[in-house]
C-alpha cells in the first residue's frame, strides 16, 4: 500500500430534511452568489426551500443561472466578476457536478487576477478560494465531497479537470428527495459515473491495497443493486439514498487513498464531451467496457477475474479467461439494460474526429493501470464506434 494523507474535511449533512442546516453558511459569510443551472430546481421545489432557509437566516444572495452541463469557462468568468463586484464571501451551489464544478472555479477565480483557465490548467495556481457549499441534486460526480473541478472551453474542443484543496466544499447537503425530479437519463449517466469513478481506481496496478478493491466492490455492488431500481421507481428513498451517498464515496478519497492509480477512461471521455458535448456518464458508459476488452492480457485477466467473481457472482471453477470475458459482457449487459448508449454513433460520433481526440492524449495516460499512447486511444475509440 502506498503512503497517504487522509483528508476529507468536507462536512456532510445526508437525509430528509437537512436543508434547514444551509443556515451554517452564515457562519462562512452573509453575502452569498447561488449558482444553479438551467432551471430544474425551479421546478423540484429546491430553489425556494434552499432560498426560504437563506432568507430566514437574514443572509443575503445574488444568483447565477444557466449553468451549462459541462460548464464553460466563460460562465466561471462571469461568476468571478459578480463575486468581486459584490464582495461575495462564500458560493453555494445548488444542483449536479456541472453546477458545483462551475461554483468551485468561481470561488477560486474570484480570489485571483489573471484568466480564470490558468486555474483549470493548473490546479497548483490556485492558492486561495472563496469556501464553497454545495446542494446536491443529482448522484454521479462526487463534486459535492472532492476536490476536482471539470471545465470546458468550447472554442478549443478543450474539456480539462483540475484539482485543489482549497476547492473542497466547505459543507455539502445531500437530500435524496432531491434527486426524485432527475430523468431515467440522468439517473442512468450517474449510475455509469460512480461506476466509472470506481473502476479508475479498481483496477489498479497495487497489489496488496485489499481493503479498498472490497471498499470499491461494494459501491460497485450498490450502483447494480440500485440504479435499475432508481429508473423504475424514481420516488424509492432507499435507492435514490444509497446511490448519493455512492457518489461521494466513489470518489472522495477513500476508494483511493494508498492505492493511487492515474485514470483511463475519464480523460478518454472527457474528448468526446469536449468536441460532441454529450452527457458524461454516455460517454463512460460506450468507453467502459471497450477500454476493459483493449486491456484484457494475460497481465490483467487476474484482476477482470476477480471482478467477475466479486462483483458478478461467477462461479470461480470456470477458469480466468472466461470469467474475464465473461464479466466484460455482464458490465456491458448492465449499460444497456439502464438505457445508457453502447456506441459512439448512437450518440452521433463518427471516425471524422477520432484521430484528433486522440493525438490529444498521446503521452499524458503513462501512468495508468495499462498505460496508453495515443494510437492505444484510437482504436479503443474505433472498437466504440
Ligand atoms: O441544469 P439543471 O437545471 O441543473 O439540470 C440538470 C442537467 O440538465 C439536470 N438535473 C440535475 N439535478 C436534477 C436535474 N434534473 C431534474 N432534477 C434534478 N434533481 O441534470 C442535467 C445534468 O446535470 P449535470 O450537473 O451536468 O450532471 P452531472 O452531475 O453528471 O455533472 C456532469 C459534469 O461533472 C463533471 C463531468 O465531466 C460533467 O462536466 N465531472 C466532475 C467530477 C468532479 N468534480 O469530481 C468528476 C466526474 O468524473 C465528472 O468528470
Ligand atoms: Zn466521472
């Protein structure tokens, strides 16, 4: 196991009604800037249940709306300017990964002068940040419990994440009622993002980290157990709660720390999102399981193995390479029984821009579980298509 740090400072408030805790943001400051998206919390109700326990607690709000999924930078300038114009001492978001990741680059770009990009070039860049609060309103990202951001600049086909600490909200409430109003869509792109965020780290090359390949099976066990439930009975709290609650803890650390491994699938996507601007989880859910078949070899069908039997029950007599196989075929399965796309045309993307997404990322997926040049990139892609 490799050495770590553990530090999850961010405070979580989890169940029915813990809205009224947003009245802790007073103790962060009384001017706030909320940041929403294209209006959904309008309608679930959220918007005026968050805004009435502000008003209440005599705290002040600006907002920001239309927050785009996968938030451009040019919503994070803007943000940045209101906060310095009006003195905003703390950005609550209230909404999905978009939304929190667009308040993050804000806090951050409204304690600093240059071009808000540099921060999302270089996470190192940012040296202060307003504190952060999030609502959250859809499981998937694990924004609301991290300290990534993801921000694009359409202009350049450019889709790029950053880290820091001083990112981390300051304190996340996370309601499942919330989530009630998400589409079968959405609710199905999440249940492929915790998934995914689980198997960056799943398959990894540390061998003796035991106890976060069982953490990571469980979460990956709630997300086949619930997700499919989620899509029928979008009102059923149990389901809507365990897979909030495996959104943070997909990617909070935990899963990872003393297991570290550079991620694969993520940056593929996050080019197909950058020049076709689709829905993150589609993306994961076609390159999952055609990254799984270009990296099953002798060298890994130990670890496929051992997913299939944990994760998919298969009986361990049938021997490695068929329950490798075998497990690839079940992940891809699950995909499509949750609606979720299985191939790059079915969300419009043909072979015109393959090579260039690709050219993006030769040399940068080194250090990944099977380290990938950009020709690898490319016929995982062709194998999509
Ligand atoms: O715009 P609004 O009105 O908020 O509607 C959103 C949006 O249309 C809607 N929605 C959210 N909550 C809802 C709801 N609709 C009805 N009822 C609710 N309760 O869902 C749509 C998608 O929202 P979005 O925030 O874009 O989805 P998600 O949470 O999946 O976030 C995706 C973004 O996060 C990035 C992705 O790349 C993408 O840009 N990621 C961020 C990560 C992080 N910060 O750690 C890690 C992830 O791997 C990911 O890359
Ligand atoms: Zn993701």
């Amino acid at each position: 196991m490799q050495n770590f740090n553990y530090s999850i400072p961010t405070k979580i408030y989890f169940g029915k009604g813990q809205i009224r805790n947003l009245a802790e943001i007073a103790k962060l400051g009384r001017n706030v800037l909320m940041v929403y998206g294209g209006g959904s919390i309008k309608q679930n109700g959220v918007y005026d249940k968050a805004s009435a326990v502000l008003q209440e607690n005599g705290i002040q709000f600006f907002e920001l709306s239309g927050v785009d999924p996968n938030p451009r930078i040019e919503t994070v300038a803007l943000g940045a300017k209101i906060c310095k114009e009006r003195n905003i001492d703390v950005v609550l978001a209230i909404g999905g990964g978009s939304t929190i990741d667009c308040a993050k680059i804000i806090a951050a770009a409204a304690r600093y002068e240059g071009d808000p990009w540099d921060l999302v070039l270089d996470g190192a860049k940012i040296k202060e940040a307003l504190p952060v609060v999030a609502v959250l309103t859809l499981a998937a990202t694990g924004s609301e419990m991290d300290g990534f951001a993801v921000i694009s600049d359409m202009a350049k086909n450019d889709k790029l994440d950053t880290a820091s600490e001083l990112i981390k909200p300051a304190f996340s409430i996370l309601d499942p009622k919330f989530t009630y109003s998400v589409s079968r869509k959405q609710t199905a792109a999440g249940t492929a993002d915790i998934m995914s965020h689980v198997f960056e780290v799943y398959f990894t090359r540390e061998k003796d980290a035991f106890l976060q390949a069982r953490l990571c099976e469980a979460v990956l066990k709630t997300c086949i157990k619930y997700g499919p439930v989620a899509l029928e009975e979008p009102e059923n709290y149990e389901a809507r709660a365990n897979l909030m609650w495996a959104s943070s803890l997909a990617i909070n650390g935990l899963l990872t720390y003393g297991a570290e491994v550079a991620w694969s699938v993520h940056p593929m996507e996050h080019e197909l999102s950058a020049f076709y601007d689709i829905t993150h989880g589609d993306g994961l859910a076609i390159l999952t399981p055609a990254w799984m078949e270009y990296v099953l070899s002798d060298e890994t069908v130990g670890k496929f193995a051992e997913f299939g039997i944990n994760i998919w029950g298969i009986d361990p007599e049938e021997g490695s390479w068929p329950i490798a196989k075998r497990a690839i075929r079940n992940t891809r399965e699950f995909f499509t029984r949750m609606g979720l796309p299985q191939t790059l045309g079915e969300v419009g993307i043909g072979e015109e821009n393959l090579k260039k997404m690709a050219d993006k990322l030769d040399g940068k997926l080194t250090e990944t579980y099977i380290p990938l040049t950009g020709e690898d990139v490319l016929e995982i892609f062709k194998n999509a298509l």
